[in-house]
C-alpha cells in the first residue's frame, strides 16, 4: 500500500514571493481601524466644542471703518434773524475745513427735530445721533457750536486731540467734573483709546460748545441717554449743558469714557472773561454767549477772525 | 524519470503519476501549474488539487477551515453537555447517573468555566460592553455628571447664575412668622436642587430694608446691586436669572440650555406688539435714529439679546428675568436708578424698579434693541389668583397639561395665602415628576387594590 508523500520541499526555498502589485497600500486593515477611530474620537471632540462655543458672540455693531474720519457737525439757527453772511461763513469756515482733510459736514436747523417743548439747545444732542446714523462709518463726530470759526486749518482732528498718546499728555486727571468742588473727579488711569467722549470746561463748567465723540455702541447710549425726555423735561437751569453734568456725576459708565482737555485745545474764547483765551495757532475760536446780548453780536464779533482765518486758509 | 513509487493506474484510466501520461488521456490534461520552487515538474494529482484550493497558487497544507466539523469543533465540544469530574463517584452514583453536572457547580465556577470556554475575541468585546456599562454606571452616579453637566465647554451651567431674592421687608418692616419661614425654606431648597441637578450657581440675596437704601430712596433698586455683585462673584456666568422668593421651579427636569438658550430664536419675541398691555409705541419712528433702531425687532439677531424678561396683564414683569453679561448690561443697570426720573415719577411708580425699566424702555432706543420678550409662561406662569379681573388666560395662568416650567405666585402677599399656594404647587410638583416606580405603585397598584379590597393604600 502506498500512500503519496508530501511534495518534497526545496531546500531552498523562496525567502519571499513578491506582492502581485508593487505599489505598497497605504491603507492596511489594522490602519483604516485606527484611523476610523481617530476620526470618531475627532467627530465627537469637535460636537463637544460646536455645541457650546457656537454661540458665542460679541455684539455685532457695525464698526466704523473710518471714512470719513470726522463729521463736522453744527446746529444752524435761521430762526433767530441772525445775518445771513454770518452764517454762510460759519457753513463755508466748515466746510473749507473738511474738505482739505476729507471730513464731511453736517448742518441741521434749529426745528428739524421735535424736542417736546425743550428749549432749542437740546437740538445740538438730538442733531449728533443723526450725524451717526447719517455717517455710520465715521470715526469720529466733532460738535462745534454756530458761535466759533475753525481758525488753524493745519491741525487735524485725530492727530491733534485723538491720538491715544497725545490724549493721554493732554487729559485733565483727578479734576473735579463741575468745578469747583464736585466730588466727581475724572478718573485718573484711563488710557487714552478707552476715550470715547472729549470736552473742556471752561469757568462757568462743563462746555458743550465744542465736544468730541467716538461714533460707537457707547455714543449711541451715551446720546440717547442724555436725549431723554425725561431730562428735556426737568427745566435744568441750563438746560442740555446741565443735564450733561448731571449724566456725569450720577452715572459711571459714562464718567469713565469721559476726558477733560485744556480749553485751548478745541474751544478758546475770543474773551478771556469765560474762559481761556484764544491764542494764534489755537484750532477754534468761539465768541461764547454772544447770542445772550443779541443776534448781531455775534456776527460783529466774528468778524476780526472771518479775515484771520481767511487768510490762514488761503496760505495754508 | 524516477519515481519515488510504483504507479498505480486510476479508475478513469490512465496512471496517477503524471510522467506516465504520455497520451492525453483527458484525464491529466497538461498543467500549466506551479513549477517554481522544487525545481521537478512533477506534479501529483493530489498536490495539484490541493494547490488549486489554495489562494495565491501556493500550496497549503493548512488544516483549518477545512470542513465543517473542523471548523466548529470548539464550538461544538465546548456546548456539549459534560460529566463533572470534581464530583465524588460515590456520590454520582447515588445522585443518578448520567444527571447533568451544570447544576451543582457554584456559580463562580460556572462563571469561570464559561469564561475558559470563551474565544479572545470574545472575551475582548464583552471587557468593552462591561467597560462602558461601568463608567456610565459611575458618571451618573458619582459627581462627575455634576462637573460634566458644569463645565463651560460641556454642559455649561456655569454660564448661568439664578439670584433669588430671600428676606424680602424682612427684619425692619415686620416680623418673619412661621409660614414665612416655611415659605423661604421651600423656596430656597427648590432652587438649591435645581441648581445642583444642572450644575448652575445660585446666590440666595438678603432683600430686607436697609438704611443703605432707605437713606437714599432706593428700595427696591438693590436688584441692581445684586446682579452686579453677581457678575463679580461670579466671573464665569453669562447669564444671571433673577428669581422672586415666591417663584416655585415646577420642572426641574428642564434644564436652561434646552428649555431657552438652546433656540434663542424660537422663543423670544423682539417685537413688543405681539403682546402689549402697556400700548407701548413700537418702534420709533424718529428719522434722525438709524435702521436697527427703528426696526421692530432691532437688528434681528438674538445674539444681541441682553435682556429677557416676560409680560404679565399689566406690563412688564421683574418677578423673573434673564440679563447677560455686557458693557449693555452695564449701562443699564448704571441708568437704571436716576435721581431725576426718581424725583418727577416716584409718586406714580408704584412698583418702583420696575416702572422705572419700563419708562427706560420707552424712552430709550439703545435699551429697545437689546431687550426682548418671552412667553409668560416659559419662565413666570402666573397662579389662577394672579391677574385674574379676566378670568383664566392661557398666555397668563399655569398649566399642569402644558407642564410649565415655573410659576411665580406674584402678588400673593395682598390678600392671598402665600404659604398655601406654595405648598399646592410644591406638591403637584412632585406629583408630576414622579418616577416610573413610584407611578407603579400609585397607578397601577394602588388602584387594581382599592378596586379590589375598595381600601385606599399608601404604599
């Protein structure tokens, strides 16, 4: 009987028998298992960290994008006879201004907005929240009163008073907000680009005639607070200039993006009586109160500067 | 040729050694086959049958996978019944022969017997399942749920803080009696449960009149305080959730993220109009304010939300509101208290703070656009005995079928049973979040006996 023999193995046998395709597969079983896991573990890492962090957001206001820098804004009166030369050189002072730094100008007219039977210097906060709907990408939104002349048109805003170095040279620290002695002081650490809100004050307190405002959520707040009607309502003495010191020594949140600057920085006066005096080289004169004697006042108070900054216009 | 063997013919004719085949006999036909390695082209028939069995032409000789039986053998063997043979022959006998031996081993090493007989991958894959079972075992057990459920990139109930107000006049105005008491603890105690369920903080404030406040005519605006304390001790909180001390949370199965946060969109109304007992001009219409200002539903997107509160039939309502973290908030809670609006409305303001947001948000278009409504009865449903000159509303008043979430039993200190209110709340409350074991018990047992014996039980 006879069984067959296993075939009979060479005594050199093949070390290894080459692949059937020589391209080495990237993706091995034991590879694909891992990666597949990996890939499960990421899912499941990446709902973890979706689910919660979607939602988070800041405010989405829509940001300045600085175009232009500054919008010049003043409240034209026409209804209280002033002459009407007066007035255009106070529109063409502006606009002169604006157009050799490529600001834009803003004039409403005293009755443009209902004020509720508020005396007509209200109109001056109500007409700066429509500069900012009005010119949303500004940066910038200057108030100067129909009262003052820009006279040094070298000067630019942002450089000159905004600039977070030189506002912090220039900011009156620890100074008390009405003087003499409020308890209110301005803060004394703030840094120059947490300013959102840039006055002076000159004898009498606070000044309104020339102020700087940050366009942004803050100045909106900011406006429309003092906006209220309930303060347009209170017959403040002096009526939006009082009601402005009041907002500030009662409510920090605007306290602390409030700034004092010397006078002479954006709001001489052509007297010394009031406050400080105009030097040459300063960027505004005003002929503050000159509206208390009469209309004509004021225009023949302007008129020495109409031809200083005339002149320094055309040099410049 | 040589052969190792003598040839033997096959039973189709011709020989089964190949080298013998010199006609095709059709038996051996001539094989291209493998000749590589041992270096003869013989070929035996039964090498070649093998070698077309197996994969890559290589031959095998594998003994696995090479029927049925042995391929199942293990299986096979290892469930077949067997006869123990720890136990005493004497006692077999005795026992009857042949009696299957499982019975009688102890479980343990039944336990292990079956483990022997298990395969590796078996064994693997059952080490998985327990594994799992284990830690979902522990983390609902143990304080983990409770960190998972709190952590800001997980659950986030860090993110929410509830305030409730305890001690309300308490101290100066009256003395505290028993119900009082009873009424704060139950209070205290249903918010500290749903805080802890849900991982949240809760800040307990003390309410009672101070001369802090009295000195200054601002009672009732120490809210303000207290929700700027809290975002200070609280630094990670997104969301604070003021509550009254007469507020009961009905559900404490709802968590905020799903009950609210989750669908912001869904639920709040930007747009006063919807409901408006306050006939409140909505929205301004001024030309010199900007488009969002002037939309009903401000810039419509409900991230901006900083403010959530509801309306009751007449007005807003403060017993239960959400403010988030933000300059917004700030500002608000910095408006909110103004010596000027104070001295020419106190006299009408009769709920102080929460006429004087009311005025604010009529007033003020930086406050409209980041306020928003939600349903009453989302968060502040409403007793039958409150706001109840129109009889039962379904946008006011609390719903058992509906499952509310809370209920605030506003204004049940004019005239109204306080403690009685909360206790009926607290325990249909618990009624209605019973377990499955105890609606067993109630439902079914109880019901099936007192049909039965006509005895009611308490089991």
């Amino acid at each position: 009987m006879h069984f067959a023999y296993p075939p009979r193995k060479s005594s050199t046998p093949p070390k290894f028998v080459p692949r059937s395709s020589t391209r080495l597969p990237l993706l091995r079983r034991s590879r694909a298992k891992v990666i597949a896991l990996a890939g499960l573990a990421l899912i499941f890492l990446v709902y973890l960290l979706t689910r919660t962090g979607g939602r988070r957001h800041t405010l989405a206001r829509h940001t300045p994008s600085g175009k232009p820098p500054v919008v010049i804004v003043t409240v034209i009166d026409e209804s209280h006879h002033y002459p009407t030369e007066y007035l255009d050189a106070v529109r063409e002072n502006r606009i002169q201004y604006a157009e050799k730094h490529g600001y834009e100008t803003f004039f409403p007219k005293i009755g443009n907005y209902d004020l509720n039977g508020a005396p007509f210097s209200w109109t001056k906060v109500v007409a700066m929240r429509h500069a900012m709907t009005k010119y949303p990408d500004a940066t910038y939104i200057w108030f100067l009163d129909q009262d003052a002349f820009i006279m040094n048109p070298s000067l630019k805003v942002e450089e000159h008073v905004m600039k977070p170095a030189r506002l912090e040279a220039l900011m009156i620290k620890d100074h008390p907000v009405v003087p003499p002695d409020s308890i209110i002081k301005t803060f004394t650490h703030l840094k120059g680009k947490d300013v959102d809100f840039v006055l002076t004050q000159d004898k009498d307190g606070l000044s309104v005639g020339s102020f700087l405002v940050r366009n942004g959520e803050w100045a909106e707040f900011f406006l429309e607070t003092w906006f209220d009607p309930i303060y347009r309502s209170y017959n403040f003495q002096k009526a939006e200039t009082h009601a402005m010191e009041h907002i500030v020594q009662w409510h920090p949140t605007i306290l602390s993006k409030l700034s004092i600057v010397p006078q002479n920085i954006l709001n001489s006066y052509a007297k010394s009586e009031k406050g400080a005096e105009y030097t040459p080289g300063d960027l505004v004169v005003r002929f503050a109160e000159c509206d208390k004697r009469s209309t004509l006042a004021c225009a023949k108070d302007s008129k020495p500067f109409e031809q200083q900054w005339r002149t320094s216009f055309k040099n410049a | 040729m040589s052969l190792s063997r003598s040839p033997s013919p096959v039973p189709g004719g011709g020989w089964a050694s190949p080298g013998l085949n010199i006609n095709s006999s059709g038996r051996s036909s001539p094989v291209p086959g493998y000749s590589a390695s041992n270096g003869t082209p013989v070929i035996w028939e039964s090498a070649r049958q093998k070698t077309m069995g197996a994969a890559g032409g290589y031959p095998s000789f594998s003994t696995h996978n090479q029927g049925f039986f042995t391929r199942h053998m293990r299986r096979l063997s290892s469930s077949l019944p067997r006869f123990s043979s720890s136990t005493h022959y004497a006692e077999k006998e005795k026992l009857g022969r042949g009696r299957w031996s499982g019975q009688n081993v102890p479980l343990l090493g039944r336990l292990k017997g079956i483990m022997a007989r298990m395969g590796r991958k078996m064994k693997l894959r059952l080490l998985v399942v327990l594994l799992l079972l284990i830690s979902i075992i522990i983390f609902f057990n143990t304080p983990l749920i409770y960190y998972w459920r709190r952590t800001s990139w997980l659950g986030g109930g860090q993110k929410y803080v509830i305030i409730l107000a305890a001690n309300v006049g308490g101290g100066v105005m009256e003395w505290k009696g028993a119900r009082e008491w009873a009424i704060e603890r139950d209070s205290v105690r249903n918010k500290k449960k749903y805080t802890n369920r849900w991982g949240y903080d809760l800040e307990v404030v003390d309410m009672s009149t101070k001369k802090r406040y009295a000195h200054e005519w601002r009672e009732s605006w120490e809210k303000v305080d207290f929700v700027r304390a809290a975002l200070r001790k609280y630094p990670k909180a997104e969301w604070i959730w003021w509550l009254d001390l007469n507020t009961f949370v009905m559900e404490p199965s709802y968590s905020l993220q799903s009950h609210i946060f989750n669908n912001l969109d869904k639920h709040i109304h930007r747009d006063i109009n919807y409901f408006n007992p306050l006939n409140i001009t909505h929205p301004f219409n001024e030309p010199y304010l900007d488009e969002a200002s002037r939309s009903p539903v401000g810039d419509g997107d409900s991230s901006s939300v900083n403010l959530m509160l509801s309306q009751d039939c007449s007005g807003f309502n403060l017993g239960s509101f959400f403010i988030r973290r933000s300059a917004w908030t700030e500002r608000l809670l910095d408006i909110w208290w103004d010596p000027v609006a104070y001295e020419q409305k106190h006299m009408e303001w009769e709920h102080k703070e929460q006429d004087a947001l009311e005025r604010l948000y009529i007033a003020q278009p930086w406050i409209r656009r980041h306020t928003a409504f939600l349903p009453q009865r989302m968060i502040n449903s409403f007793p039958t005995g409150a706001c109840s000159e129109n009889g039962n509303d379904t946008n006011i008043h609390y719903d058992q079928k509906d499952r509310d979430f809370v209920v605030n039993m506003a204004g049940c200190e004019w005239g109204r049973d306080c403690w009685g209110e909360m206790y009926n709340f607290r325990e249909l409350s618990y009624y209605l979040n019973r377990n499955p074991w105890e609606r067993f018990k109630e439902d079914l047992v109880a019901v099936i006996w007192y049909k039965i014996t006509g005895k009611k039980v308490k089991l």
